[in-house]
C-alpha cells in the first residue's frame, strides 16, 4: 500500500466514520431529549455498555489486533486465508453464545460490577432489563467485526466502515417511529440494538462473500494456528480495550453521584468523535499495512506509513483537542440541550468534554503506536502497559473521587492514556527505526501545534462575539457551525502558510478514497 493509498484508504474509514458519528449525535441528542438524564437514560447507558464492552474485547481488542495480522500474512502468502477465517469465526461464534447465555443468566451481577452505585434504586431493576434485551447484540457485531477484519486486510474499507451507520439509521428510525405513534420510546431503542445488530452482520456477510471470500462455519478445535490466535489473543483482548475499561471504571465511580454516569457518557460521545474518525481510522488501515510491509521486509515502507499516519492523524486530531477544551459548552449546548436534557446537564458534560479534550492525543496516538507490536504479533509487552495504564486510572478515579467527586473518572482516563501513549513509545524503541517518526513528521508537528494554538484564540474570542446567538433557540446551530467554520479557516490557513501541511495532501487523498 502506497503512502497515497495509505491516506485515500484513511480518509475512506474516517469518512465513514464521520457520517456514523454525525448519525450518532443525532442519536444521542433524541435519546437526551426523550429520556432525559433520568433513570431510563442512567439504564440505557448500563445496558449499551455492557454489550459494547465485550466487542471491544472479543472483536476490536482480540481480533483485529490479534486475527487481521495472522490473516494479512496468509493473503499476501496465499496460504489458506479462508480455512483460518473459518476457523477463527467458528470459534469465535461458540465462544459469543456461550458468553451470551451466561450473561443473561448473571445480569444482576454484571450490572452490579460495572454501576454498583445503582443497587437498590430505580435505576438497578431498569438496567438488569434493558441489559438482557440488548445484550445479544454482542454475538452478531462480534462476528461482524471479524468479518470487517478480513475486509480491511484485503484493502477493501468501505463496507466495514459503513457498517455503523447501519445501527444508527436504525435506532433513529426506532426512537422517530415510537414517538410517531405514541409508543415506548425507551423500549423501542433498547429492542432496536440487537436487530441492528443482526443488520450490521448480514451486510458485512454480504460484503464478505462479494470480495470472494467463502466463509464455512465448522465444528470448533484447536489447531495449531488457533492455539496461536489464542496465545496472541488474550493480551491482545486487554492491550487493545484499555481505554473502554478505563472508562468503566469510571463509570463505576461516576454510579454513586447522581446523573454523573448519563453526563460523562454524553462526554465521551463527544470526543469520541474526532478518536472515531481520526484515531481509529487510521489504526483500521495501519495494521494490515504494516503487517504486510513487515512480511516484505519492507522496514523503509513500513517506517513511511507509521509517519503518514502519525503525520495525517494529528493533524486532525490536535486542533480538535484544542476546540473541546476552549469551546466545550457551545458544542454541548448546541448538540444535547432540547427537551428534558438541561442547561445544568449541559455545564456538567462540557467539563468533562474539556478534561477528554486534554486525552485526545493520547487515546490516537495509542491507535498509531499499538499496530507497531501486533503487526508482529507482539502482544504481550502491550498487555504489560495496560495493566499499569488501568492500575493507574482506577488509583486516580477511586483516590480523586472524594474530593473533587464525579468529574475524577475523566480526569483519571486522561492521565491513564498519557501514560500508556508513554510506555508505548519507549517500548517501541526496540524495533529500530522502522518505529520512529521519520525527519518530515518532526519537523510538521510542532507547527501543527502552532497553528493549533492561533486557532484556539481565534476560536476564544469568536466564541464570545458569537455568545448571544449561541443561545438563541432558531440561531444556535448556525452560529455553531459560523464558529466551527471560523476555527477550520484560521487553523488550516496557518498550517498551510507555516508548512504543517499541504491542503493538497488533503484533496488528492479525499480524491483517491
């Protein structure tokens, strides 16, 4: 994969990706202003988490750094890919419907581990519900990561990037369809996940068997080369999900102050926007690139496409920080406060926008830095970092709770990623230079920064010119988008003038993708 198509395959999951997350504030807004920040709300987030969890684990943490580089080496070799994905998904899916079943059953008990705050209020009884209703939806997003992952390793990202904006299409047409007919908006979102679910599978099974794979579902065991996925796996599981742990632990603090789960929720919602385009587009198209470079002995090609990455990521992602730490309540206002969510569930979510704000880099950097060690099945030393990263977080989030209360989650997870963005780097040095940044990423950061910094005092004293349309019911979505029109100029402007990038770079790559 050429340095370009490095970029076009970038902007192909992050476009996607863009429209999922745009899809998602839509989703998150309507569910706000159903159900407020109240019980219901407090239940949704639970029962959306629990299953989200375990695909992080089982899907996004063990099998797209773990599977993807065993399965891009077989392509490149030509060595069976389809006997291994069938054997990988056959285990996976005994694995999920056992893991499924045994969810359903101990649900008390799960809801109690991830919000024990919630015992013995509405909120406990509510969640244990939603819980079992929307849980199954593990099993079917789990096997369509997999199948997302065989996608992306043959450099085919559309339809795997596409995927999400199947599930917020239809939990939108759900909550819309409820509330046009009078019915339960609440039950009808939570029975909507695990059909979407289903959705989400069934087009990426489609997908899958367009881009001439066959996938054979078969009695489960342990060959060698699944023993092997096992072993790489299991770290894999945890390296790769540390930020969603940490985040549950928070979670977990938050339960015992009184909306504060609902609030960094729609915090974390927020950020995951410029991490979900940016961040986790980048660590899609990265791995099975430099697993196949490190396959060709190719440590000069793989050393250019960690750069680009690094170089193309952080240039997005750093003026996005910047923004969610000068103008975190104009973005919050605007998105979430309508019907039952507040100006007071407004200023709490804007804190804790601005603290994630602070973590932003880190969480993407930890998306560019990780491919280095699972392109080479390393996942070990990894795992190790995460251990210490989450040792870290829940020390901070527990310790810092009693005296600055809810918000110590979120400052917890920032100061967790940086550390974990730490050990990474240092780790990596082992590798040579295939695992520094090249000369032209040196010299481009620092004036990212720069023009990062020129547009967050642009965006300061915009933002207070624009203050009394930022409160106008029928005006405020315009002068947002004015305001967010004016932080782009004045920051792709300087980084252009001080050579932090070439707009054009932008434009052959949205061309190409």
């Amino acid at each position: 994969m050429k340095p370009i198509r490095l970029m076009s395959g970038f902007f192909t999951v992050g476009g996607w990706t863009l429209m999922s997350r745009v899809l998602g504030f839509v989703r998150d807004a309507m569910i706000l202003a159903f159900l407020g920040t109240g019980p219901l709300y407090q239940a949704y987030v639970v029962a959306f988490r629990l299953p989200n969890m375990f695909r992080r684990f089982f899907a996004e943490g063990a099998f797209n750094m773990a599977f993807v580089p065993m399965f891009s080496k077989r392509l490149e070799g030509d060595e069976n890919p389809d006997g291994f994905a069938s054997e990988a998904f056959s285990g996976l899916a005994a694995v999920l419907i056992g893991l499924t079943l045994l969810a359903l059953a101990a649900m008390p008990w799960l809801v109690f581990g991830i919000a024990s705050g919630f015992a013995g209020q509405k909120e406990f009884d509510l969640s244990v519900k939603f819980g079992r209703i929307a849980f199954p939806y593990v099993l079917f997003i789990s096997l369509a990561a997999l199948l997302s992952g065989m996608l992306n390793a043959s450099g085919r990202f559309a339809a795997a990037a596409a995927a999400p904006v199947l599930l917020n299409i239809l939990l939108i047409a759900a909550m819309a369809g409820a509330a046009w007919f009078g019915g339960d908006v609440a039950r009808a979102l939570i029975w909507t996940i695990p059909l979407a679910g289903v959705a989400q599978f069934l087009l990426l099974w489609r997908a899958v068997r367009r881009a001439g794979f066959t996938i054979s579902p078969r009695r489960p065991r342990l060959s060698p080369d699944m023993r092997n996925l096992i072993r790489v796996a299991v770290p894999a599981a945890l390296a790769g999900g540390v930020v969603q742990i940490n985040l549950l632990v928070g979670q977990q603090v938050a339960s015992y102050f009184d909306k504060a789960v609902g609030w960094l929720f729609a915090a974390d919602r927020l950020y995951q926007l410029p991490l979900g385009v940016v961040g986790i587009a980048v660590g899609v198209v990265l791995l099975p690139d430099l697993s196949r470079k490190l396959r060709a002995d190719d440590d000069a090609g793989a050393r250019i496409a960690l750069s680009r990455a690094g170089e193309i990521s952080l240039a997005l992602t750093i003026p996005a920080a910047f923004a969610l730490v000068v103008i975190p309540l104009p973005l919050v206002s605007v998105l979430f406060e309508r019907g039952a969510a507040t100006t007071d569930d407004s200023a709490a979510i804007a804190s804790a926008v601005a603290i994630y704000g602070l973590g932003l880099p880190a969480f993407v950097l930890q998306k560019i830095l990780q491919p280095l060690y699972f392109a080479r099945e390393d996942t070990r030393r990894p795992f190790h970092y995460a251990v210490v990263s989450m040792v870290i977080n829940a020390v901070m989030a527990i310790g810092l709770a009693p005296v600055i209360g809810w918000l110590a989650p979120a400052i917890a997870t920032t100061c967790a990623a940086w550390v974990m963005v730490l050990l990474l780097h240092t780790g990596a040095r082992q590798y040579g230079d295939v695992a520094r940044f090249d000369d032209r990423f040196r010299r481009r950061i620092w004036r990212m920064v720069v023009a990062s910094v020129v547009m967050a005092v642009v965006l300061w004293v915009s933002a207070a010119a624009l203050n009394p349309f930022l409160g106008m019911a029928w005006w405020r979505a315009l002068a947002l988008a004015v305001l967010i029109g004016i932080g782009m100029l004045a920051y792709f402007g300087t980084g252009q003038l001080m050579g932090a990038f070439r707009l054009s770079e932008f434009r052959q790559a949205f061309r190409r993708g």
